[in-house]
C-alpha cells in the first residue's frame, strides 16, 4: 500500500469578531440614533483588526490597547454584541494558549466565562464554550510532550464542553473522533449519524464520516481491496460536497475514485484541485493526475506548485518524489529525499527501503551520488516493520523470492511488491527473463495508487 494523503479534520480556532454594518453614507442626514451605533461599530473593527495583529505577533502593549478599548465600549453600551464577541474572543484565545500571554489561567477562565454568559443565546453557539479552551490547550500541551492528557481526560473535556454547546458542530465532531480513536468505532459512527439527523445541514458531519471510514480502509492490509468501505466513504464525501461546494474533499474523492477504477471521475477531481489553485491543492492534483498516468498534467500541477513556494521545502509528503522516480529523474529525486526525511519526526523501514533504491539507481547513472547522500545517517529507523524490512533483504539477494512467498500474507498490495523488489534485484543482476517476468507479474496486479505499480512500468522495463 502507497497512499500518502491520510485524511484529517484539525480543530478551527474562532477568533476574530466581525463588524455588524455601517451606517449609510447616502445624502440624508445622519440621525443621533445611528451616529451612536456608526462610532462604535468603527472603534470595535479597528479593535479587531489590533486583534488580528496581536494573534500573529503578542504583544503586551497591544493587548492592553485592544482590552482597554473593548471594554470603553462596554461601558457607554454594556450589550453591545460586536464588543462582547470581540472581548471574548481575546480571552479565549489567551486561555487555549498553553503559556496564557495576558494574565493567569484561572483569571483569565473567570473572565472568560463571565464573558461567555454575557453573550446573547444565539451569538453564544457561534462560540467554543469556555470549557474547550481547556481540551485546546491540553491538546496543543500532549502534542509537545508536556503533561500529556490521557484519553479519559480529553474525553471528560469534550463531555464538559459538549454539555455547554450540544448543537456546536465542531465539538460534536471532535468527539466522535475521540471515541474513534478510543477503539470504539461502532459509537462514534453512532455519533455522527445522530449528529447529521439532528442538523442535516453541516457539512462537517458527513465529511468526519467519510474521514472516519477513509481511515478504516487506509488502515487495512491493502486498502485497493476494501471497496465495501470505500464505497460508504464516497457518498459520505459526495454528501458533504453537496452541502458546501468549497469543501476540502477533492483529493479524497479524487484517491477513492481512482482506487475504485473510476479513472474519468477521479481526473475530474484533480481538475477542480487545479482550479482552486492554491499551493496543497496543486500537490494533491500532481498526486491525482501521477497516479492516474497523466505524467504531463502531473508535471504542470507541479510546476504551477512550485512557482508559489519551493517543492523542495514543502512538507507535501512524497508526492513528488515519487513524480521524480517515476519520470526518471532519479539523481534529483536523491537530492529532494533527505529533506523529505527531516521533515519527518520518526523514520520507518519503508523510508529505508526506498533510500536505498533511490540511492542505487541514482549512482548507476551518476557515480557521484551515495547511499550517504540520500540516507540522514545521524538518524535511526525508529519505525520498524518487517514486511519493507524483509523487501530490502530480497533487493539485495539474501533471501530468496520462493522464501518470502511461502509466508507472504497474500494482498493484492504484498504480491505486487514482492515482485516489484524481486524484479529490481533481477535488473541489478542483469536477468533479463526474471526482470520481465516479474514486471509482468507486478501489472497483473493492476493496484491503484502503488509507487512500485508505476515503476514497474517506467523502471523495470526502461
């Protein structure tokens, strides 16, 4: 199995307050009435832009400026929405940080959650309740290892907080893929279905849904032979699509059209990933059009990426690495993978394994280049998995095709590498008959979305 784009829905941080209007600026006279709502509505954006600044750079400064302003607000007009949603939304953002910039954590939640009931019913739900900040930033804390939560704690988090905002999307979804990842699958699809019966019109719920089935079939043996939850994922994809057009499923439509053999509809996805233009979703149509046999609009999507930000620093996976190994491009594809290596926090046995391919064809053709050009050898295989592991040893010949066959656990995705790796070692021992034989064997397969799918046909048979 190859597939590099995992799905992920990550948590949205509301912070900014919008302006509700200004007054006309039509030829009437302005009355007293609308002159006492213009004034503040232009001091509460002019906050709001301060706080904007301040989330990008903090400063102590500032962040008395923009609190000091709020709060004059709300003392000539104490209900004021804009200032309220603007008020909130800075202690809110101080009290998920896990160092609060502005004053103690207990003061600032006191604060906040005075804040939060001061906000009309209606406004209150378009906010995180005060008790999510505190899974926030419990989150952000096990993430950099300090204090790790345990997964009872996060979920007494987000039980508190969904007990403060039932109907808030977001947290709905966060905790169905909380259960998820407690190993209780049934339930949080449980969740979700409740979920999308109870506000049919968030799109979140139906894409959560089919990231949460996505997840399951990425993590079988051989995701190219699990259509029957494939299936169920692209509805709930094409769902979500329907109820927002911007949402970000084009290249998840895009993989599970192609793994299901619907070339024209996966092409189409990578079309659209174009039209929007932006850095990640060029990568993603590169991605698409590769694996779809389209080398050349592969290599427009890719050149378009890279006119925005250098492919060589972008943590985009292995995308176009593979996009570089399979063209032939073999001495640049050594050059781009050690950085593809450092923007990783473990390293794997796969990692190795294609170290070492990349390497070897890389020095057949330029014998400047390797192994210790391509590898990071201050750096271990902290990730190890015998299946690459065992591949590596049938590369280089110390063990035998008929050996790893015999206890080869038999996906459609093993036996395609399997003869891949056995194919490779042919090429390097120059057997002709066993190169094409296993080349042969390796398209019979005919996988989706498998790196040594495609370089069987451009490697082994160049």
């Amino acid at each position: 199995m190859n597939i590099h784009l995992t799905p992920a829905i990550g948590i949205v941080l509301f912070v900014a307050a919008a302006c509700t209007g200004c007054a006309s600026t039509s030829h009437k006279a302005v009355n007293d009435s609308e002159t006492a709502l213009y004034i503040p509505a232009q001091k509460v954006a002019l906050l709001n832009g301060k706080f904007e600044q301040f989330a990008q750079s903090p400063e102590r400064d500032l962040a008395k400026q923009i609190i000091n302003g709020y709060q004059k607000i709300l003392e000539q007009t104490p209900n004021y929405v804009p200032a309220l949603r603007g008020l909130y939304s800075f202690y809110y953002f101080d009290a998920q940080k896990v160092e609060p910039f502005w004053q103690e954590r207990d003061k600032s939640l006191a604060t906040l959650e005075a804040l939060y009931r001061r906000l009309p019913p209606l406004v209150r739900r378009e906010h995180y309740p005060p008790s999510f900040a505190d899974y926030q930033r419990d989150s952000v804390r096990t993430s950099l290892g300090r204090a790790p939560m345990s997964q009872t704690q996060a979920l007494a988090a987000l039980l508190a907080a969904l007990k403060d905002e039932p109907r808030n999307a977001m947290i709905r979804t966060i905790f169905a893929e909380h259960i998820d990842q407690m190993g209780f699958g049934v339930i949080s699809q449980a969740v979700l279905v409740e979920a999308m019966r109870s506000q049919p019109n968030e799109d979140i719920f139906p894409h959560a849904m089919a990231n949460l089935l996505y997840q399951r079939a990425l993590d079988n043996p051989c995701v190219q032979d699990d259509a029957q939850t494939l299936r169920p994922a692209l509805a709930y994809y094409r769902e979500a699509l329907s109820l927002n057009p911007d949402a970000r499923v084009h290249s998840d439509l895009g993989v599970i059209y192609g793994l299901l053999g619907l070339q024209p509809l996966m092409v189409n996805e990578a079309a659209a990933l174009v039209r929007q233009g932006d850095l990640k979703s060029l990568w993603q149509a590169g991605y698409l059009y590769l694996y779809g046999g389209n080398i050349d609009k592969a290599g427009h999507a890719f050149n378009a990426a890279d006119k925005l930000a250098s492919l060589k620093r972008q943590p985009q996976g292995r995308t176009y690495i593979d996009y570089l190994m399979v063209t032939n491009q073999w001495d640049k594809a050594a050059e781009y993978y050690p950085d593809y290596l450092r923007s990783k926090t473990a390293l794997d046995s796969y990692d190795l394994l294609l170290a070492s391919m990349i390497a070897t064809v890389a020095y057949s053709e330029n014998d400047e280049i390797a192994f210790e050009n391509v590898w990071l050898p201050p750096r271990q295989v902290t990730l190890r998995s015998p299946w690459p592991e065992t591949l590596l040893d049938l590369t280089w010949g110390e063990v035998s095709v008929d050996a790893v066959a015999s206890n080869l656990q038999n996906t459609r995705c093993n036996v395609a590498q399997l003869h891949f790796y056995a194919g490779f070692n042919a090429m390097l021992q120059g057997d002709q008959p066993a190169l094409k034989q296993h080349a042969d064997l390796v398209d019979e397969q005919s996988l989706m979305f498998s790196l040594e799918s495609v370089l069987a046909k451009t490697l082994l048979n160049r």
